[in-house]
C-alpha cells in the first residue's frame, strides 16, 4: 500500500476514535440525554432543584438534581423524569403535588425512581400532567383503611371543590436510606405505605401557585 494513503487511513482512524471519545464524554457528562429530541414543539423541559427544607444540611446530597420532559398526547401527557446526584441503589417516591414545599397541601402518587449504581434514576409517566390536573371530593364517603402506622389510612374524605396541582416533589421511600446518606430520619406519609423518608427534590424553583404543569395545555387546544 501506498505510505501516503497509510497515513490518511491512519490519521482518519485516529480522529475517528478522538470524535467517538468526545462523543461518550459528552453522554456520560450530559444527564438530559435520555429525553427526547424531536424538536417538535409539543414539549416542555424544566429542572427539579433541590428542596430547600435541605438548605440547613450543606453536605446532605448536596448534587442532587433533576430534569422533567413532559408531552401533551391531546388525551393524556408522558412526563419523563430523570434525577442524579442522589444515593446509589436507592428508591424515592414522584408526587405531584398543590405546593413544592411543607405542607405541600394536597397530593397524588405517582409512582417510584430507583436510582443505579452511579445515583442516576428515571422514570416515565403517562397521565394528566397538565393545567387541567387536579383533585376534587364533591362530597363525603367512606374510604378503606388499610394501612395503619405513623400516618393511618383515613376512614372517610373531606369535601372540596376543585384543588389544582400544579408542583412536583421526590421523597426518600426509606428514611433509613436517608440516615446512610446522612440526613435526618424524619417519617413522612409520601409512599405507598404512608412511612416514606424526607422530601430530597422539588419545583420550588417555579412560583408557588404557578407550578410547571400549569404551562403545559392539551394538544389542539
């Protein structure tokens, strides 16, 4: 083989490797990756931030971060949730909730994260995660009681008009899990057995009656 042409496929070889390089440390250092990118413009990106009910412990998950992607279907919306900088190997629980912080008013499960080995966690809901979500008990009914510790099933609900909810919250599933972390081991009723751990990520960072969901409409609307 000609040297000259040796040296061309050597040199292409070599800057291929270098961009496939640049290329995997742009994945790897790049968390919003796992979204979408259709650029279609039915979507809608913002961060969860860090809950500052956390402020007073500086050394507690101190890199803890998230990034929702939600997209209006027209019938329902596909939120996509991806978080890191928390504990390893780890499960927290997604809420939507009426305000970011305490006492964060009313509040629907969602469904759980579990983060890796590296903190990273994701997860994908389908739903109405929109300016129409919501809670509403025209009236009074029985309820069952069917788990009963540090925050006891109630017996029957409270009526109430419409209550939008327009905020986002993640919780430890285990306060165990925040005590390795080095937090506190405060008890809170955010999973499905009502003894979940402490707040860790929230969308304070969005005006407290002006939540991200209430920016996004249906499709066609």
């Amino acid at each position: 083989m000609h040297t000259k042409t040796k040296v061309l496929r050597r040199f292409a070889g070599t800057k291929t490797a270098a961009l496939a390089a640049l290329v995997l440390a742009t994945l790897v250092s790049t968390p919003a990756l796992a979204f979408d990118h259709d650029n279609d413009g039915d979507d809608f990106r913002f961060d969860l931030v860090r809950s500052p009910a956390l402020n007073t412990l500086p050394n507690f998950v101190p890199q803890a971060h998230g990034r929702v992607q939600i997209e209006s279907l027209g019938p329902v919306e596909v939120m996509k949730v991806k978080v890191w900088g928390l504990p390893p190997n780890t499960d927290f629980d997604f809420f939507v909730i009426q305000v970011p912080n305490a006492p964060f008013g009313l509040a629907w499960y969602q469904g759980d994260i579990e983060t890796n080995k590296d903190g990273v966690g994701y997860g994908e809901f389908i739903g109405r995660f929109s300016i129409e979500t919501f809670i509403v008990a025209p009236g009074v009914a029985p309820a069952p009681v069917v788990f009963n510790n540090a925050f006891p099933d109630a017996s029957i609900n409270p009526a109430t008009n419409p209550v939008q909810l327009y905020h986002l919250g993640l919780w430890f599933n285990d306060p165990a899990d925040a005590v390795k972390a080095g937090g506190p081991g405060i008890v809170t009723p955010f999973n499905g057995e009502h003894d979940a751990g402490l707040q860790v990520l929230n969308t304070s960072n969005f005006a407290l009656q002006a939540g991200p969901l209430k920016q996004i409409t249906r499709s066609g609307n």
